[in-house]
C-alpha cells in the first residue's frame, strides 16, 4: 500500500484547506481510512476517520470544522478543513491498512 498525501500549505486563522490523499494497494474498500496530525513537541493524533461504510469519526477538537470524505472508484481520502485555528498547525498524515503517507504540512497564521 502507498500513500501520498498533498493540499497543505499556509493558511490564516478562519481560512480553509483541503487535504487529498492518494492510495494504492489491493482491497483499500474494504478499510478504513485516516487522517492524524503531528505538532511539534506532541504526540501523533487521529483526526478524523471513515470506515468502509462511510461513517465517520472526528477528533473533539476539529468536530464541527473538520470533514472527512473518500472516493473508492480513485481510492482518494479527502479532508476539508474549515476554520482553521493556529493549533492546527501540524504535518498531516493519512493512513490505511496499517500504512502511512509521507505527510503534509499545514501552517496556520496570520
């Protein structure tokens, strides 16, 4: 399985971001998908979730904000991000089957 992560960058407080993420790899349908964060100085953090039902599961910090998607015919993973606050600067990893993408770094400031 590969994974390769893209759409972060710079951003101010209240603006938005979209991450995508491209997988490669057999039966990826039938897994869950994932977006974590990394600041820091901190520990790696799950963002947000969908499993292969499409239900979803968000981190209580970007609930609200936050929304994961997944495309199973391009065996994309997408996550929009609204809102943006300062804290959530970090580099952005997807995951699936156990497999991590290589990161992206979203940078919040004014």
């Amino acid at each position: 399985v590969q994974l390769q992560a893209s759409g972060g960058g710079l951003a101010q407080p209240g603006g938005s971001l979209r991450l995508s993420c491209a997988a490669s790899g057999p039966n990826l349908d039938y897994h869950a998908m994932a977006w974590f964060r990394q600041a820091p100085g901190k520990e790696r953090e799950r963002v947000a979730c969908i499993n292969s039902a499409f239900n979803t599961h968000y981190a209580d910090s970007v609930k609200g904000r936050f929304t994961i998607s997944r495309d199973n015919a391009k065996n994309m993973v997408y996550l929009e991000m609204n809102s943006l606050k300062i804290e959530d600067t970090a580099v952005y990893y997807c995951n699936t089957a156990g497999h991590w993408g290589q990161g992206t770094q979203v940078t919040v400031s004014s």
